[in-house]
C-alpha cells in the first residue's frame, strides 16, 4: 500500500490519504450528477459536501453543507469560539483545530518606559504575555481540555503557521480570519469565517456556504525585476474593485501560475480577501511540491502529485468570468492609499501622488506580515538593503519587519538577513500582526496629520494600522518597500531614480534577488507550540477562567425553549433604517470584552437608531416610562421576566459574521427579531442561539407597530418550516391588530430554536 501520511507532524492519528479517498468517493458521486468539466474550486468544494448524492450543486445559488478538513482560530477570535464550544458540553473538538496567539501584541519602534525603556519584538512579546495573561492561560487550557493545538505568542501568524504545518493540497479548511484564503497558495480551499461557524465545525455540525461562482484568471508570461507576486494580486485587485470577488472563488490557472514561489501564491490568495472573495486557489504545481518538501512534508508532496488530477481544472471547465495577465508585462504596483483597489503602475505613480496632492514625503515603510513574510521576501528585501549599506546608506524613515513565523525569523537570522535590516536601521518587530491589525504604538505622528506609509500588508483602509485616519497608507511588495524605506519618498523609482550614497556618488539600486526556499533548509527557532495532552490526562484539566475577570467569562447554556407562544413581549427598539452588525455590537474599545458576554452585551445596539426620538442608545422603558440607554433597558426588562423583541429595516444584521450581535440579544432576553429583511448570516447566527429571526410577509405592516405596544409571536407549537406565524399586536389604548410573519427555519433549525440554541441541540444529540 501508498506509505500513510499524517495530517501534521503534529496530529499523527489522522492521515491525507483518508482525506484524498474521502475527496475521490464523493467527486465520483458528484461527477456522475453533473456530468460536465469541473473547476479546481468545485473539486475541492465538492469533494468536500455532506451528502454528495442529494445536495443541490447549482453555483451562486445553492446552500452547500460541507465537511471541512481543519479549523484555525487566531486569539481574539478564539475567546468566543472556545467559551461556546466549552458551554456545548463535548468532551473534545471533533475536527482538528488550533489556536494562534498573534493578534493581542503591540508593537512598538521607539524606547517604551513600560517596556523597561527597550522597544522591539523582544520587549513587545514580553509586555504582552504580561498584558494578555489571562486570555493566554485561557486560551491555553481550553486548548489542552478540548484537543485544540495552542501556538503560543510569539509562535507567528496563524496564516504563516498554517502554511508551515497544516495546508496540503486538497483541503478544505475555515479559520476565524479574514486572510485564511492565504493556503490557497498550496491548493487548499479556505475561507474565512465568524467564530459561531468555527463551533459548528467542532461541534460536528456540517459547514454551510453558499456554492461560490468561479472567477479563472489566466496567467501567463514570467516575471521579471521588480515585479513580484504582490504584483499580480495588487493588479487583480485594481480589475475586480474590492467587491469584484463577492461570493465567489477566484482560481488561477495557465503557463505563469508555475512561474511562481508556492509563498508567492500565497500572498496572492491572501489577499484575494481584498477584493471580497470567499477564496482564491492554485492548482497543484511543482513549486508547491517543493515547498512542502522543505517544510519536511516529502510523504504529502508525493501524496499530492499522485492526486494532482483531483487538483486542478478539468480541460474545458467554464468560469462565471475570466481575466487574463501577462507576467511579462506586468509591472511593480503601489495601491492606496485609504482602498487596496486604487491600483497604480510604479511607473505613472509619482505622477499620481502629485495629481491627487497625497504626501510623497514617507514617513514608515513596513514589511513582513502574514501577507508578504516567506524566506523569499526577504531575502529579496534584504537584497535591496544590502545594497544600501553597500553605499553606506539607511534607511531614512523607520523600518520595520514583522515576521510571519518563529520558523522564517530563526531562518532569516541565520542567514543574515536580520543583521541586514538592522544595519540599514530597521526593527524586527515580533513574530505577531502588530501594525498589520493596528497594534503599532505609534507616536512620531499626531492624530489627525496626514502623512504617508508603505507596507507590504494587505489592508490598507484608513485608521488600520496606526489608528490616524489621516495616515495615507500604501501597499507595495516588500522589496520596493524597502526601497522607499531607504529613500524617504514615494516619488521614487527605483527602476529610473538614483540616489546618493555616502561617498556622494549617484547609486543605481540593482532589481531585487533571493532564493525561493533557504539552501540550508528552516531553521525552526524556539519551540512555541503546544500539543494537546492524551484524553486520560485531558480528562482532569480544568479551564482557567478567573470569575472576577472582567475580559472573559464561562458561558452558561441559553434554556430551552418554554412550550409555548411568546406573549405580550415589549418592543426594545423600533429600528430606523441601517442596522449593520457593527450598530449591533460595535467593534473598537469593545474588542478587549470578546471574551465576556456579559461585558460586551453592554455595547448591544448602541449603534441603532430609534424611529421614536431619530437617537440612539436611547429608548423609553415600557415599565418605568424612563429613558433610558438600550443596553440597561433590556436588561431591566430580563429582570423583571419580561421578554422582548427588536422590530427592525431592511437587510439588518449586514456587515461582518460577528456571533457577538446573536448572542448578545440572546443573552439579555430577546425572543425574536421581526424585520422586514436580513442579511443572511446574522439571520443564521439568530437562529444558532436560539432567537426568532421574522420576517413580515408584509413590509408595510413595520409601519403598523408603535414603540410602546406589546407582541405575542402565536403558532410556536405548530413551529414547522415554510409554515407562517402570526404576531398579535396590542396597544396601550387596548386596541388590537393582527400580521403576519414568514421565517425560514428548517426541520434541524427549529431543533435549535426548541434546544434553546444549535449548540444546545449538538450536545443532546452526543448525549444521546
Ligand atoms: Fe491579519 Fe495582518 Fe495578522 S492580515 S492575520 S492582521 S498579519
């Protein structure tokens, strides 16, 4: 038989060529119903469904369940995500799942008086470990409980980490990160989710996704000089405009994708998140054989190359759209600032900041990042600094790099690439988002003044990386952000412009050079991972949870539904108008009480605005006749045992896949949310707690209801799907009317709703 190939070197038990037949039974099953080419991104979507034999396939249209292979979650993601699975009562996750502690770290590039006057990657992690100390030990024992693998601060970026250990060909994996889709540059399809998809996972509950269009781009031609794989998806970008990607999978194909550094491909697909697409993939290739021979993974290249049918187009496959680039002719791009999809060639850019009035004068340029950190990188950034110190020059503004992994920064040091940076004045920042995710304790610059940075990061929106919306920020490859770095402004071009070495004489900066993958292999540096402990030892671990934190706190189960119709509920808030999840659980200062229900409830619908007063976070509370804020009066309204209900617009709950704006309402009594649409997954995640999401069957009927009445939702004890239910109204002067409201909720979500919430539902049925 074929040599059997562990998942990881970290979780020996499962294997890839389970993963590989489990992809073969279904895609034949899947092939017979279909009978036509299939795109890459089908065969792993696929190969990866539930119930091959029934599932409706139509792209754009059908709800697909799925099974993924793996769930990553990065450290503010995971507090909730782990406190829900915790409250489910399983004894163990039931996929195989890690944490990353990447997010919760500042970085800092002057002397800190709290980090004992130093500033840096190694004062930074040690400040945060003390900072963070209790999300850490949270995150670290739910992590042994539960069977999850814990990647402790300082360990890297879950992006690079999954790359490095867990992404094979193949796959299909979900992670509580936008930039997931990274893997797609070693041919997994991943996606980016909310922490309440993460649970569902673990808890054995198929994945849903709405059956992704396919998007092909055709490369062809080769790269050469400047030009980089950052390039390719800076230019992508500039086509598809950050909307371009919605609801669909965008696969690359033709001669160039094999011109390509599998970490090139996975920048590309990283940054797929920019234009707003579920995933981006590379068909399998011999730079991804490569690159997982390196990373000591020969059994699952060889693996992958005996499955490379599975893993990419059939010929003739059709997509819902096709572009096509020429590498050869691509050139370097500089995006910004304020949206990655403001797409300039480095040749007309100057001109472009001059039109526009954008400050050329930079004021920091930053590399590395999840996005742009491989060996690659920065051997090719290190090219370009070599060069200045070479001329006895510097870097004029601060410099920083970020590196992705324990893995890359152990490697680059060897090979002095660090010695390099810090010689032209750089700062290696530690092995952590930091300004990627605006943990960057800025201070040359005072808020509000505009100024210019360049990093070689994904987003770019304005305030994300220092907070200053007035900061212009521009994205680039990490090689010509080392070159702007060294020459102080964005005018610059390095393929035409000079500039003045120490000597006085005019230097040429030569294109960037740096090997793939390091001829002396990966150094892993300190060993940062831990592993779940044996299910005998699990057993008697507890979860640290300190009751008198005020960052986390246990979760106890909703209760089940009580038997009967919601009576004469009063109405928190009538909503006017937008209500994106970010009216319902704002993020901002609130991000610190991720992990404490109770705390965050407190930011609950703070954003809405009610039609009563045009204000908000400020309603009238039926039992006192007070104002009050909407938070305190639903709460009120809990204790005293009285239920209540949100009457809201049109698509309410669009935004993010924040389970925050479900659970909150949840927990401070909510019964249902009568609307006249949602968006789609907040009307989903409702439903996962164990809320009523409604919708009127008559949009006017919205006008119908006044703040002060009182509603009784009645059909509860014939709750079946595609059946209505009836809302009575009652107002104060005694008056009654009657509406009708439409759900959809199926047979297995109505299950949910009588649980008290999906997870409620899991459990029993483990139980059973
Ligand atoms: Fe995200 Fe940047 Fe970290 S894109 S994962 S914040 S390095």
């Amino acid at each position: 038989g074929a040599e059997k190939v562990p998942m990881s070197k970290f979780e020996s038990e499962e294997h890839l060529n389970d993963r590989y037949k489990a992809i073969e039974d279904r895609l034949a099953v899947v092939r017979k119903r279909l009978n036509q080419p299939l795109t890459l991104a089908e065969k792993v979507v696929y190969g990866h469904l539930d119930d091959p034999g029934h599932q409706e396939m139509k792209r754009g249209v059908s709800y697909l369940r799925l099974r993924p292979d793996r769930v990553a979650m990065q450290d503010a993601t995971a507090q909730m995500a782990m406190l829900q699975f915790i409250s489910s009562g399983l004894p163990k996750t039931m996929c195989p799942s890690t944490i990353h502690c990447d997010h919760l770290i500042e970085g800092t590039t002057s002397p800190q008086p709290d980090r004992e006057g130093s500033f840096g990657g190694v004062a930074d992690l040690k400040y945060a470990v003390k900072t963070n100390v209790e999300v850490y030990d949270f995150l670290a024992t739910a992590g042994a409980k539960y069977g999850v693998g814990f990647w402790k601060p300082g360990s890297g970026i879950i992006h690079q980490i999954v790359l490095e250990n867990y992404a094979l060909p193949g796959l299909m994996m979900i992670g509580t990160d936008s930039h997931t889709p990274n893997a797609g540059g070693l041919g997994v399809c991943a996606v980016g989710v909310g922490g309440a998809d993460a649970v569902d996972v673990m808890a054995g509950l198929p994945w849903e996704l709405k059956a992704p269009k396919v998007i092909g781009v055709k490369l062809t031609g080769k790269m050469s000089k400047w030009t980089s794989p950052k390039d390719v998806i800076l230019k992508v970008a500039g086509i598809l405009t950050v909307k371009g990607g919605t609801g669909a999978i965008v696969e690359y194909f033709g001669p160039g994708v094999e011109t390509m550094s599998c970490t090139g491909m996975a920048t590309i697909c990283n940054m797929g998140a920019e234009i707003g697409a579920t995933t981006s993939m590379f068909p399998y290739n011999k730079r991804m054989y490569d690159y997982l021979v390196s990373t000591e993974r020969g059994g699952a290249a060889r693996l992958a190359e005996a499955f490379q049918e599975n893993l990419k187009a059939d010929p003739g496959a059709t997509y819902d759209q096709t572009i096509e680039i020429n590498l050869s002719e691509l050139e370097p791009h500089v995006n910004g600032p304020f949206t990655p999809d403001l797409a300039h060639n480095l040749s007309a850019f100057a001109g472009d900041i001059k039109k526009s009035g954008w400050p050329s004068e930079l004021k920091a340029a930053l590399i590395g990042s999840c996005t742009n950190s491989s060996y690659e990188d920065m051997a090719r950034a290190a090219s370009i600094a070599k060069q200045a110190l070479a001329a006895g020059i510097k870097a004029k503004v601060p410099f920083t790099i970020s590196p992705g992994s324990e893995q890359i920064r152990a490697t680059i040091e060897r090979d002095g690439f660090i010695d390099i940076f810090q010689k032209i004045g750089g700062t290696v920042l530690s092995n952590s988002c930091g300004p990627c995710i605006g943990q960057w304790k800025r201070t040359d610059v005072a808020k509000g003044e505009a100024n210019s940075i360049v990093t070689s990061f994904n987003r770019n929106f304005a305030a994300r990386n220092d907070g200053n919306p007035a900061t212009h920020c521009f994205v680039a490859s990490p090689e010509l952000v080392t070159a702007y770095a060294i020459a102080g402004d964005l005018s610059f071009n390095p393929e035409k412009d000079t500039l003045v070495g120490a000597d006085g004489n005019e230097i040429t900066l030569q294109p960037p050079v740096g090997d793939e993958l390091p001829s002396k292999g990966f150094d892993s540096g300190v060993d940062t991972y831990q592993a779940p402990p044996t299910s005998t030892q699990r057993a008697s671990l507890s979860v640290k949870v300190d009751p008198k934190s005020t960052r986390l706190q246990l979760l106890t189960p909703f209760k089940p539904w009580h038997g009967d119709d919601i009576k004469d509920a009063a109405i928190l808030i009538k909503v006017k108008g937008k209500c994106t999840t970010d009216h319902i659980s704002m993020a901002g200062p609130w991000l610190k009480y991720r992990g404490h229900l109770d705390n965050i409830s407190n930011n609950m619908l703070i954003g809405a605005i009610n039609i009563e007063n045009g204000k908000a976070n400020t309603v009238k509370n039926v039992l006192t006749g007070k104002e009050g804020a909407v938070p305190d009066t639903a709460r009120y309204y809990k204790e005293q045992g009285l239920s209540w209900v949100v009457v809201g617009d049109e698509n309410y709950g669009e935004g993010s896949s924040r389970e925050h704006a479900a659970l909150e309402p949840r927990h401070l009594g909510a019964a249902a949310i009568i609307v006249k649409s949602f968006a789609r997954i907040h009307e989903t995640n409702l439903k996962k707690q164990g809320l009523l999401p409604l919708t009127f069957a008559d949009p006017k009927d919205y006008e119908l209801i006044q703040p002060s009445d009182k509603l009784s939702i009645v059909g509860l004890k014939t709750f079946s799907p595609g059946l209505p239910l009836t809302v009575e109204g009652k107002r104060s002067d005694g008056s009654t009317y009657k509406f009708t409201v439409n759900h959809t909720f199926n047979e297995n979500q109505i299950n949910w709703f009588k649980s008290g919430s999906a997870l409620n539902a899991m459990a029993a049925k483990f139980k059973a």
